[in-house]
C-alpha cells in the first residue's frame, strides 16, 4: 500500500519526463562510448621534485637516444665507403627531393 497520498495525473507532465530521461540518458551513454580509452595511463606527479626528476629523465632519454642515433650513423657511414649518410625522414617533404 503506498505511504502517502495518491498522486494526481496530469495530462502531458508524464510523457514529457520519460521524454527527458530518455534524452538524457541516451546523450550520457553515448558521449562516453564503449571499450578502452586511447592513451598512455600516467597520473601525472604534484609534488615538485618528482616533476623536476621526470623533466631530467626525459631530456638524459632524449639526449640518450641522440647519441646512439649519431653513433649508428657514423659506423653505417663507415661501412658504406665513406659516402654521405643521412637520415631521411619520412614527414618533411623536402628531403625527400634531395635525395
């Protein structure tokens, strides 16, 4: 038995709130999406001496990854015959030409 007193019907109330749930739970489901979110899943650190430690470690891997580069094109440069080694990339259109 209900608790309190009967609610009154109103012509036009009730298909308007099914209407606007209905909307509103469509809109919500469908700018979520289904299946994993793209992306590398890091949270990022608030305290400043572990920023300053993740800026350090990313420009010693950049700086890292420089130098094996360099090296690798000196040896390649080296086993060619001494002719002109260069790294293309693939990006820039103007490299391309060059060669």
């Amino acid at each position: 038995m209900a608790q309190g007193p009967l609610a009154k019907k109103f012509k036009g109330s009730v298909n308007k709130r099914i209407i606007n749930k209905s909307k509103s739970n469509s809109n919500n489901s469908s700018s979520h999406g289904l299946g994993p979110k793209k992306g590398a899943r890091s949270i990022a650190p608030k305290k400043q001496s572990l920023i300053k430690q993740k800026k350090m470690h990313k420009k010693l891997t950049a700086a890292i990854n420089k130098n094996i580069e360099q090296v690798i094109a000196s040896r390649a440069e080296a086993v060619d015959g001494g002719q002109k080694f260069s790294i293309i990339k693939l990006n820039s259109d103007k490299d391309t030409d060059k060669s």
